[in-house]
C-alpha cells in the first residue's frame, strides 16, 4: 500500500511530537487507510 503525500507528512509530524495522545492514535490509524 503506498502511502499519500499527506499520510507520509502526518507519519512525519507524529514521528518529531511524539505525544502519547489517544487522538494521534486514532488519526495514525485513520490515516493508514488512505
């Protein structure tokens, strides 16, 4: 599965504030469907 331009940059994002928030978790999780 590629990754889309905005998925790639969210991974980015979560990857330099890595906050243990249960959001980011639903958002990484979201985004791995795109």
């Amino acid at each position: 599965m590629r990754l889309s331009p905005v998925a790639q940059a969210y991974r980015a994002y979560g990857r330099v504030n890595r906050r243990p928030d249960k959001r980011s978790a639903i958002g990484r999780r979201l985004w791995s469907y795109l």
